[in-house]
C-alpha cells in the first residue's frame, strides 16, 4: 500500500472519542526545557494565542506549566492558553477561520487541517520548518500531509491514540465461543459474531454495536482513495464485501435495529450493560469500565484491535495559522508543546501516545508489570508502531460520515444492494470533494 492511500485524518466524531478518552484523568508536572527541534525563523517575541479542544477541568497545571516554562526559554513572549469545549469545535474554526481570527497555535485534527490549510489558512510546516519531519514518526507526518492540496505538511503532530480490543468473556461461553479464541481478523470475528447470534440474538446480545465507519473500510482493506487524493475509491470490491458481511449478519438478527443509529457511545452503553461481546477501544477504556462497569470489566479479556490491514490510530496536532503576527513565536510554541519530553508528560497524564520519534522505545512503554493497565499501554504502545490514521483527510466528518452511514443501513435494510449503497456514497462525497 502507498503512502498516500495509508495517509488518513481523523473525524471530529472520531477526534471526539479520542477527547473522551482524556476526560476524568488527573494531571500534573509541569512543561519540559526540551527544544524539540530548530526555532522558527525570525524573532522569537510577543505574544501569541494557543487554542486546545476541550482539554481544561483537568489539565489546567500541565499546559500552565508548559506555558511557563517556554515563557523562560524566550523571555519577551506571552502565551495565552484558550480552550473550547467540544461541541461545536469545527464549526467554530470555520468561523473563526473565515473572520480572521484564527488563533495562532491551534490543536485539530487532520480532518479539519485540511479545509483550513485548502483555504489557505494554515502554515505549511515543511516549507517553513524543513528538519521538523525527522523528529516525528512518520504514519503521524503522513496524517498531516495532503497530497489532495498540494502535498504539503500542515502541523505538528501531537498526541496518538489507538487501543486495544475488549471481549465479554462471559458472554462469549454463554453463547458458545471459546474466550481463549479471541477474533484478531474480521473473518474471524463476523464468523464468531453469527455463532454469538444464533446461539443469543433472541436475547438481545450481539457481537457489534454500531455500522461500519470510513476507517473501518481501511482496516477491513478496501482502498479509500485514489493515489493523488483526489476521488473517493472504498466502492471497491473489498468496501462491497464488507458491506455484505454486516448485510448477512443483520439478517440473521446479529445487529439490533438501534446498532443502525448507534455512534460510539451507544455501543459503549451496549457494552457496559452486557449487551455486546466486542468493543473496539482505546487506552483509557480499560479504567473507564473499571468505574463505571464493574460488574463487566471482571469478564474482559483484551485483545488486538481487529483488522485485515493495519489498525487504525487517531491523531491530535498543532497548526500554526498562516496569518499570525507573531508567526516565529507560533512555530516555536508549536515545537515546544509537541517536543519529545513536553509529549512524554503529556502521555502519562492523559493516557495517549506520543508522536516523536524514538518516544514509544521508553520503558514506560514498553515494561509489561503483569497489571491490566500496564499491559494495555504497552500493547496500545507496540500497535501504534504498525497503526495507521485511516480517516482520509478529505473526508468530511459531518455530511460524508453521516451519508455513509445513511447508505450503509439502506443497504442493511434491503432497500438497495451493497455495491448501490457504496456508489451512492462514493458520488456523494466525491461530489462534496469536487466542489471544495
């Protein structure tokens, strides 16, 4: 598989889960002295606005620390720390973006990168940062590199999350799986999942929660664009495939009619109530179930994120708006915050990855101290190494996820064939694409 078709971005439904995944942890410690690559050109001073999603009420000490601490570094700077809830975020930076009031340093994903850089409106770090790449894994490089604008690199990574999976092992010998047998492939798991329906549907239990998402359709194996990044290609004879398969299972009651409407944390609800054998997570789903569902987190047993291909991993950057005043301050706060140690801190308070390379080869990643929790990070740790951030970047995460999902279950409900439902996807959102 190209680069190209492995360069992905992540959704705000999907950046969502990822936010979710960061609320309730605890946070401390302070910013690191760590240059984290060459300062920016131009004078470092000034002051500048740093904009994150959704991340006070809990992590008020680290990004003060970590504003305090390039305020010592370049003396004459200020950084103003402003954060917006989730709800609403895109939208927000359209807005923002189209009133000229962009703040300078912004946390987004890949997906919303790519309207604002198309417009114009974010720094293309390559140009102006051209040793930054090096110091980045290069899956993470790749999500913020769009080769359906110009091929240029739009951000500084930041924080990763990927996860393992989590099987009810209590349902699965209810319905007459073997838990030692866990599905790492989705022939596997639709196999499994039509012996968890025969056996259990009439009790409401199933394997899967919710329809499949773009990225699905990348980890499945179907080809999600064509080599420039241009039009929309997961009508593919794998896309319909798959499509199939959640047609035959539904079919044999092993979807509910809510699994057709369920978003994420409709299928995390199904999950905690006993409902489901299988939840795709991610680092921070272990401790949340241990809070919230007691009872189920004693059945789960984990196991790797289910892919035909590469799994999938969601990503968070910093961009650096175009039209800043004090654009070598930005760039260098940008560097500052996703340097290797400004990262490492980061990850062990939020429960996510970090971005830089050479970061996951610490032992804090690696070391496995026979607990569930230290086991899923260094498992969550070693699959970000082969992980890909499938969600192409053109993609919207409003009307083509929810058009996608529309024609999915058209699809499931027999009112047209998979391969129909997948054209009509794929037109529409090249349609979208064609004219931004």
């Amino acid at each position: 598989m190209s680069r190209t078709k492995r360069r992905a971005s992540v959704s705000v439904a999907a950046g969502a889960a990822l936010t979710l995944a960061l609320t309730g942890c605890g946070v401390g410690g302070g910013g690191s002295s760590d240059s984290g690559g060459s300062d920016a050109d131009g004078e470092i001073a000034g002051k500048i606005t740093f904009q994150t999603w959704n991340l006070k009420g809990g992590y008020e000490k680290y990004f003060d620390g970590v504003v305090d601490a390039f305020e010592k570094k370049y003396p004459g700077t200020t950084v103003k720390w402003v954060d917006q809830p989730a709800e609403g975020y895109q939208d927000k930076l359209s807005a923002d973006a189209a009133a000229g009031n962009l703040p300078d340093v912004v946390d987004m994903g890949p997906e919303a990168a790519y309207t604002l850089a198309g417009a114009g409106m974010l720094l293309n770090v390559a140009e102006a940062d051209p040793e930054a790449e090096r110091g980045y894994l290069p899956t993470a490089w790749d999500a913020m590199t769009f080769d359906g604008i110009d091929g240029g690199t739009y951000g500084y990574p930041w924080y990763l999350n990927t996860g393992p999976s989590f099987f009810n092992t209590d349902l699965f010998e209810q319905c007459g799986l073997d838990p030692k047998n866990l599905p790492e492939t989705y022939d596997e798991l639709f196999d499994q999942a039509a012996v968890m329906s025969e056996n259990c549907g009439d009790e409401g239990i199933s394997m899967i929660g919710r329809m499949p998402t773009i990225e699905t359709f990348g980890m499945y194996g179907a080809e999600l664009m064509n080599e420039d990044g241009t039009e929309f290609t997961f009508n593919d004879a794998k896309g319909v495939e798959l499509v199939e398969r959640y047609q035959a299972l539904y079919k044999d009651s092993g979807l509910t009619e809510e699994s057709l409407n369920a978003l994420q944390t409709g299928e995390l609800d199904s999950f905690k109530s006993g409902e489901l054998g299988w939840l795709p997570g991610s680092s921070y789903t272990l401790s949340d179930l241990k809070k919230t569902a007691p009872d189920v987190a004693k059945t789960v047993e984990m196991g790797p994120l289910i892919a035909n291909t590469a799994p999938n991993m969601y990503l968070e950057s910093l961009v650096v708006n175009s039209k800043s005043e004090n654009t070598a301050t930005a760039k260098a706060f940008a560097q500052f915050v996703t340097n290797p140690g400004n990262q490492m801190a980061f990850a062990k308070e939020a429960s996510v990855f970090p971005s830089t390379a050479g970061t996951l080869d610490n032992p804090y990643f690696t070391k496995d101290d026979g607990t569930d929790e230290v086991r899923l990070r260094a498992e969550a740790a070693e699959q970000v190494g082969e992980a890909v951030v499938w969600w192409p970047p053109a993609f919207s995460g409003g009307p083509d996820v929810e058009n996608l999902r529309e024609q999915i279950a058209g699809a499931l409900l027999g009112k047209k064939t998979a391969k129909e439902a997948l054209d009509d996807a794929v037109d529409y959102s090249n349609d979208r694409l064609a004219k931004q």
